[in-house]
C-alpha cells in the first residue's frame, strides 16, 4: 500500500461519492439491497502499515431500502432499534497489504452496543486528481457476516421450513477517500506566510503617498478663506467713500489687486473723508466692494445735475468761460465735486 505513490497520509471519507450497504435474501427467492445514507469516516496511512488506522461511524437512521415501510421496520426495535442504539462503529486495529493493492482491514464492529472482531478485504481501485484539485483514491470490498452475531435476531418462518429474511447479510464498501491538503504541501504554508511582510511594506509606502495628497490639497482651503473675505458684507460702509475713480480700478483689476487703489485714494479725492474711510475700514476687498456701490451713485449725480453746464456760461465775463470749458474738460473729478459739493450742501 505504500508503494503506492501519495497514498501516506490522511484521508477521510466522501460520502457523496461512497457507499455503505447491504443485501440479504428475502423469502428464501429473491435479494434485497440497502444502504446508510449518513456515513463519516477517516484513514491515516503511515509509511509502516503496522502504524496506520481507519474509522467508519454509520447512523442506523440513515437506513434507505427504496420501501418506506421496511425501512421504519429496520430503524425499530426488532432490528437497529434506533432511538437506543443510534450509530455503527467500525474502528480497525491492523492493515494488512496480502497483495498488490490488495488489504484486509482488521477490526472491531460494534452494533447494537455488541463488538465483534471483524476482518474486510478492499481493493485499491486507483489514486486519481479530479477537476478540482482533489487527490482521490477508490477503495472496493465485501464481507459476509451472521446478524445473529449482533443480537439482530428478528425472523418469521415460512410454510416451507424456511425464513423470511436470511441470517447472512453482505456487507459492501464502495469508498472514495480524499486526501488532506493541508497535509500535502505544509512547506507551501510557511512560505507564504514569509511572503506576508514584503506586501505589508508596500502598505506602508501607500499611505505615504495619500498623506502627500492632502498636503497639496492644503493651499486649496485658502482659497475658500479669500472668496470669504472678498465678500465680506459690509453694504453700511460703502456710501462713506465718495471716491468716484476707484470703482474703474476695481473693475479692471481683480480681488487680489484690490489693495492697489488703497495708497492711491488720497491722490484722486481731495476731501477728508477719504481719509477717515480707510481708517474705518482697513481690509483692502472692503475699498473696491464700497467703491463699486459708490460708482452707480456717481454716475447718477452727474445725471442729476445736467444744469451745471448751463450756469457756467450765465457768468459776466465771455472770454474767461472759453478758457474755463477746457477746465471742465480736463478733469471731470470736479463736476464730481461740485456735485459732492452739492450734496453736502456747499451749492
């Protein structure tokens, strides 16, 4: 058995592709078959046979002659007696190899809480991956037993001397067992566990890189802080400034340049409360956002007042309004003024 390649190791039973049964004669003419539907069992095969063991455990309930009627007569007390006695156990104490793939199984069969000595030959059919990666191995067999052995001694005779169900029941094994994994390539194990830390440090750079990220992101968060303070509302304080070019620079230029026309606000207004304004109002997006209120103002002064031009011409003297209409035309900051002027009253 252990010239047999990969046959060393543990396997256990796979019950969807095994089966446990039975057949007997019925009535002394015909042969019935069963089966235990519910069966587990593992083998763990040593290089030395002498050092190998096998276990099968079979639940009585699971018992399936295709006849629901016989089947609740086998899982009574006249023969399993289920509720008392609810598992088959076979625990093997020696394998023998008596030819090429050739074993007996040696041991000890307990039904019905009686234990008998019991010997099974298998036949290794063959060791085989299937699709998925399974190493299987086919192992086939037979034994003919007495149930009377096992205190099984239920029977009703026949007119003809003999009986309806014989002593002598066959037992038949079509096992297929698969072989651990994890037994299989223990040393594959370790080296992916020592494989484990080298992505790890690859972990550690990443979020390095994700810390960098937000450092970039962190001068965005200014611009939020001066589209604040760009419009910062203080609509009171525009009406204060009466500075009537500031809203041209303002206009041209953008936020940021805003501070500009601060310094250059005592050069285009002559009154005082210009002065006193930026003292009030210090931060430089307050002078463009008051100039750009002021601007409408302005333009609506010089609206208002069209008769200035007249009453220029109404004074005495003819030569001097000709020079005086060049003044008018140098500078229009005076029509603001006088119109300033006549709003404060100075008319």
């Amino acid at each position: 058995m252990t010239e047999t390649p990969g046959i060393t190791g543990h396997w256990d039973i796979d019950p969807s592709h095994s089966r446990l049964g039975f057949s007997t004669r019925h009535a002394m003419v015909s042969r019935v078959r069963g089966a235990f539907n519910d069966v587990s069992g593992s083998a763990d095969i040593a290089d030395d046979l002498a050092d190998s063991k096998a276990e099968v455990i079979i639940q009585t309930a699971s018992v399936d002659t295709r006849t629901k009627g016989r089947d609740e007569h086998l899982r009574s007390a006249d023969f399993f007696d289920v509720e008392t006695y609810p598992e088959i156990r076979f625990v093997s104490s020696a394998i023998d190899e008596v030819d090429e793939g050739s074993y007996i199984v040696t041991g000890e069969l307990t039904i019905r809480d009686m234990t008998k000595t019991v010997s099974v030959p298998l036949e290794l059919i063959g060791v085989d991956t299937d699709p998925f990666g399974n190493l299987r191995a086919g192992l086939e067999g037979s034994r003919r037993i007495d149930r009377k052995d096992w205190g099984v001694t239920w029977n009703t005779k026949l007119d003809s001397g003999g009986v309806l169900v014989s002593d002598k029941i066959t037992l038949e094994f079509e096992l297929s067992l698969i072989k651990n994994a994890a037994e299989a390539a223990p040393a594959d194990s370790s080296e992916t566990a020592v494989e484990a830390p080298a992505p790890s440090t690859e972990a550690t750079s990443a979020p390095e890189a994700g810390s960098a990220a937000p450092q970039t992101t962190a001068p965005v968060t200014n611009a939020p802080e001066n589209s604040a303070d760009a419009p910062v509302q203080e609509t009171p304080e525009a009406p204060e400034a009466p500075d009537a070019p500031k809203p041209e620079a303002a206009e041209s230029a953008p936020a940021p340049e805003a501070p500009q026309p601060v310094p250059e606000a005592p050069e285009s207004v002559t009154p005082t409360p210009a002065a006193d304004e930026t003292e009030t109002a210090p931060p430089a997006p307050k002078a463009p956002e008051s100039a750009a209120s002021v601007a409408p103002k302005a333009e609506s002064a010089g609206s208002e007042f069209p008769p200035p031009p007249p009453v220029k011409p109404a004074e005495p003297s003819a030569d001097k309004p000709a020079d005086k209409a060049p003044e008018t035309k140098k500078s229009d900051d005076q029509s603001s003024g006088s119109a300033f002027g006549k709003i404060f009253g100075l008319r």
